[in-house]
C-alpha cells in the first residue's frame, strides 16, 4: 500500500476545504431586496435590471467588486473595477455616503435605496462602452441581483436566456455583449444572448 506523504495530505485537505467553501459559503448579492422587472421587461429598458426594497428588507446596496468611484449624482453612481475594464453604474433613489474618487471594496456597502436600476458596462479601445447584460454578468461573476429571489428568469443562476433588443430600445447597441466567462468554475452557466 502506498505512503502518504505530508505534502499530499496537505494538498488534499486544501482542495476540500476550497470545495466546501464554494459549496457552502452565504449568497452574494448586490441589493436587499427584489427585483422588479429584468432587462427588456415592463418598466425598464434593455439595458437594466430594476432593484426595489420591499417588507422586511433594507434596501443595501451593495458593491460587486473591489474598485473606484468614477463619477456620482445625487441619485446615481459609477464604480471602475479594480481588476478588469468594467464599469457598475446605479440610478436609485435613496442616499449614499460615498464621493467621487473613493475606494470601494467587493461587498461594501455603497448606499440605502427604496428602487435601483443596475447596469454593466465594458470599457472598450474602439467604441468607448459596451453594455454588458446585467443579470449575466452577475451570474457569471457567482453573484445574485438581490438577496430575496422572486423567480424571475434574470435571477437564474444556471440557465441565462437573455432577450434581443431592437436597436433603439437601448440607445445603445443592437444586442448586449456578453461578460467575459471564467476559464475555469465549479458551477456552469449556459448563457445565450
């Protein structure tokens, strides 16, 4: 019978513990609330998914990645992501404490909201921005829209049907762009835009 070495017990254990907490570890998601019309629903347009608080949630809003506040409004918010050219941009109505310039970090608290519409965009070299599938990117990313799911097709979390937009309805393009897949997941996303 062959010897355990301490490096392959070592090594072993690694690997279980990095699959239980994967398998194990709490929702990440980027609004305490529910989401009130995916991208190309009623009320909103293709290129948002719309985030309401609803009885017994608070209404956080919360930052899906480590990065920069670009730019702000009273009642909107840009946020660059550190590690790759994407761009979070949210419209509510509700406060922030936040001011431009201001380093975020991946599930901080960025603002209180009673609604939120939740975009993604790509920072490209030839056209500036791409927008990006909201519900996508964050089901690639391993996130949620909101902590309460409703059942809707943009909270899936395995299978994406993501509409095609007319150009248009946008403003923007004739379809979305689709988020970059990660080289390698524990979970698998199929993803048709």
């Amino acid at each position: 019978m062959a010897k355990v070495t301490k490096k392959t017990a070592f090594v072993g254990a690694l690997g279980l513990a990095c699959l239980g907490f994967a398998a194990f570890r709490k929702a990440r998601y980027l609004m305490d609330g529910v989401v009130e019309a995916c991208e190309g629903g009623e009320g909103t347009n293709c290129t948002s998914v719309s985030l309401k608080r609803s009885g017994g949630t608070t209404g956080e809003l919360k930052s899906p990645f480590s990065g920069t506040v670009a730019s702000m409004t009273p009642t909107a918010i840009m946020i660059a992501s550190d590690n790759e050219p994407i761009l979070y941009g949210v419209e509510f109505v509700g406060k922030t404490s936040l001011q431009p310039g201001q380093k975020v970090k991946f599930g901080e608290l960025i603002g209180r909201a009673e609604s939120a519409k939740i975009k993604f965009f790509r920072v490209t070299r030839a056209s500036g921005l791409e927008v990006i599938s909201p519900s996508a990117w964050v089901a690639v990313n391993g996130l949620q829209l909101v902590k309460t799911p409703g059942g809707l097709w943009c909270e899936s979390k395995k299978v994406l049907n993501v509409p095609r937009c007319e150009k248009g309805q946008s403003g923007y393009m004739d379809n979305f762009a689709s988020p970059r897949m990660p080289r390698w997941s524990l979970k698998t996303v199929q993803l048709s835009i």
